[in-house]
C-alpha cells in the first residue's frame, strides 16, 4: 500500500522534452514509473527515446535499454491515446498555471508541480481550480513524491531508500532526501516533499490524514520550517484525528526574525512562525520533535522498534 501514487499508475510528463523534463523522465522511468507519454504542442507525434538504466528498490527486477515515449500536442490527447490519471509539470514559470489548468481540464486525478518561481497569484489561481475539480496538486517547487520499489514523480533519488512502513511528508526537498537517507534501515510507504512556497496543494494535514488511513503506515515523519502556521494547524489536526505517532523535525532554530531565509515561505514575522513556537505546538500534542535531523531519525527508529515489540 501507499498514499497518493502506486505502481499501477500512468504518468505524463509535460515539459518532457526540455532539458530538466528529459533528464528526471529517464531517472523517473529507471525507478520503474509507468510513463506514458510527453506533451509539447511543437512534437506532436514524435518519440523521445531514454536509454534507461534500472536504479533503487527493485532494480534486479527491471530490464535496461531504450524506452520510446510518445510525445502528443495536448495532455487531454495524452490520455485519450494512454488512459494516464498523473501529470508531472516541468515547465517553465511562465506556462506552468496553463499546464495545471491544462492537466485538470484533461481529467489527471494527481498532478505534480515541480517548477519554481512561479508567482503565488498564479499558484493560488491554478490551485483553486484543481480543487473544485477534485484534483490533488502536490507543489509546486517541491521534489514531488516516491513509493519506493513502485513509482517516483518527481526529482526526488530512487536509491536512498526501499519500501517500508514509515510514511514522510516534508516542506523542504534537501531534508526528504536526509530523512529518507537516514532511516534508510527502516523504509518507507511514501515520500512527499510538499514544498515551501506560499500556496502549495498539499500540506501537512492533507498527508497525515492519508498516511492514518494507510493500514500499512506505522509511523509519520513530518519535517516543516520557520514561516506562516502549516505546523501549527497540523498539530491540531494531529490532536484531533491522528493516533499513529508522529515524529516532528522543524528548520530554522537558529534563523533571525523577521528575515526572509531561503524562499518566500519561510518568513517569520515577531514570534510567529518561529521554529520554537512549532516545536511547542507539536510537543503539546504528544509529537516528539528532535532539534537535528539525525536526532529526529533517531527519535523515530526508537518509536518505531517499540512497536514492533
């Protein structure tokens, strides 16, 4: 099992032909996604080929060589032609509120936005619009999301980790591949790197209440950071709906107030939206929260061996 994306799943890449899209499309097949097909209005009709290599969980199991890929004008041709339900976007700023649109309009039930820089009017705009379609949008400027051994949309590496019964959802893409990579021993059911930026599609609270219903998700890793109350607002959900533990890391201890550090997410205005105020809103509902991610991993393999006890 897992939450969101599985191995049955059909993925069209928009932007595939460009540089960032042609290079993650290889790796993404490699980590044995089932991509179906590209869009560029300009190649309609054309193959792109990858010589594929097999890599992470499972990659025994897989066959290396060439992968032709069809390349259609439009994302609603794509599925007609392939029966795809996932679109990744790896387009420019400028055209990615016209993909998401474009995706939603085509049907796609989970769209991934891994483009950064684009302006918040346009995520919000593009952003409410899957959502009174139904549509999931994980970013945008996030790594995307990995099952590992079934599917990877996204840029997130296929080999830090195999399978396994701990499920992660992170602002910061850096700190999915550190968590991944330190409780690597243990696995996981899905990795989500949700992004930092003002308006994302996911949050937290959407990841949680997925990995509470997964019967096969033991425990839920959460890594947030300095700026607004996604945290906050999790905690409560947390307190409310979430009796699996939950296990919090939060960066930027040691960053100034009210200074922009990093992207436009993480502002911190007076004491709010500070890592200490987070910290203590998780702690006050039972998440244990570590100051490092090495004391955070090793908080959660702690939780998790006493479990299986």
């Amino acid at each position: 099992m897992a939450i969101f994306l599985g191995k049955n799943d059909k993925v069209i890449v928009q932007g595939m032909t460009g540089s960032e899209g042609s290079k993650h499309t290889r790796r993404m097949l490699g980590a044995g996604t089932r991509i179906v097909a590209g869009t560029n209005p300009k190649k309609a009709g054309t193959f792109v080929d990858f010589d594929v290599q097999p890599i992470g969980y499972g990659a025994e199991n897989r066959q290396a060589g060439i992968v032709s890929v069809p390349v259609y004008g439009t994302v609603a041709e794509a599925k007609a032609a392939t029966g795809a339900n996932v679109s990744v976007i790896f387009v420019p700023p400028a055209g990615a509120k016209g993909a998401v649109i474009e995706a939603v309009d085509a049907g796609m039930r989970l769209v991934v936005v891994i483009t950064e820089g684009i302006p918040v009017a346009d995520s919000a705009a593009f952003f409410t619009y899957a959502h009174e379609h139904g549509v999931q949008i994980i970013g945008p400027n996030c790594p995307g999301i990995i099952t590992p051994g079934e599917a990877n949309v996204g840029i997130t590496p296929p080999d830090i980790t195999g399978p396994g019964r701990v499920g992660l959802v992170s602002k910061s893409g850096t700190l999915t591949y550190q968590m991944m990579y330190e409780l690597r021993d243990l696995g996981f059911s899905t990795c989500i790197g949700i992004g930092g930026d003002p308006v994302i599609g996911t949050i937290h609270i959407d990841a949680l209440k997925a990995f509470e219903e997964d019967p096969d998700t033991d425990l839920i890793v959460m890594i947030g950071e300095i700026g607004g109350d996604a945290e906050e607002r999790a905690a409560a959900y947390i307190k409310e709906h979430v009796s699996k533990p939950v296990v919090g890391y939060v960066a930027g201890f040691t960053a100034p107030e009210g200074k922009t550090m990093g992207h436009a997410g993480a502002i911190v205005s007076g004491s709010s939206g500070t890592a200490a105020a987070k910290k203590e809103a998780l702690e006050a509902v039972g998440v244990r929260v570590g100051k490092t991610p090495t004391e955070t991993a090793n908080i959660a393999r702690e939780i998790f061996q006493s479990l299986q006890r």
